[in-house]
C-alpha cells in the first residue's frame, strides 16, 4: 500500500502505510514524546511524593523531640519532687526517734512507704499515653 496524499486548502492528511519507514519513524517520534512526557509526569509526581515525605519526616522528629523535653522535664520535676518529700519524711522519722513519738515515727514510715511504692516511670508511662492522646489538651504535672 502507498501513502495517500490529499491536498486541500486548509491542510494535507497523510494516510500511514504500515511498511512506509517515514510512518514507522514518526511513530517512533511519537511514542518518544510520549514516553518523555510520561517521564516528566512521573518525576513531578515522585518529587511530590519525596516532598510529602520529607515533610512528614520533620513533623515525626519535631513532635517526638518535643515529647522528649516534655518527659525529661516531667521526670525532673517528679523525681525532685519525690526527694524532697523523702527527705522530709525522714526529718520527722529522726524527730520521732529523738522524741520517742511513736505515732510519728509510723506516720513518716508509712509516708516514706507510700512514696517509695509508686514509681514515677509508671506514671511517665500514663503520661506518655495521654500526650499521643488527641483527646487530652492539657498535661499538668
């Protein structure tokens, strides 16, 4: 078969014959183009999705950095808090033993037992918990 030429006015249309080499090259042209542009398309699509991820990245490390200050702070404070009130308990233990105030000496142990019992890492856990928790809007401590 041969190319078909027609000529108008306006335009000429090429009809393709399947063993013409001119047609089998501008195929070849095309499905070049083509696969260009699907390239760019698919490039501009990983680029978004690297974008999305790098984004999603640096939320992850700002979140859990900020979760790791709010704990080494929270720990601070209680295990502070936990010394001094040991160390109190232990001022009225050795008042008790000086005065031989047995019901002070029972109140301070008993204290001191109390404290010792819970553990502060327990309850980092309750509050780690409630700071991945939407739920929650303020963490006191």
């Amino acid at each position: 078969m041969k190319d078909i030429i027609t000529g108008t006015a306006k335009k000429s249309v090429i009809t393709k014959a399947s063993s013409d080499p001119l047609s089998k090259a501008y195929q070849g042209f095309e499905m070049l183009v083509k696969s260009y542009t699907d390239y760019k398309t698919i490039c501009q699509t990983e680029g978004t999705k690297r974008a999305a991820i790098s984004a999603w990245k640096e939320a992850q490390i700002t979140k859990s950095n900020n979760q790791r200050e709010f704990l080494q702070s929270y720990l601070k404070e209680r295990f502070s808090e936990r010394r001094h009130v040991i160390d109190e308990m232990f001022k009225k233990l050795d008042q008790g033993i000086e005065s031989n105030n047995p019901e002070l000496i029972s109140m301070a142990m008993n204290a001191i037992e109390n404290t010792v019992k819970s553990s502060p890492l327990q309850e980092a856990a309750q509050v780690l918990l409630a700071i991945n928790d939407s739920s929650v809007e303020r963490i006191e401590f």
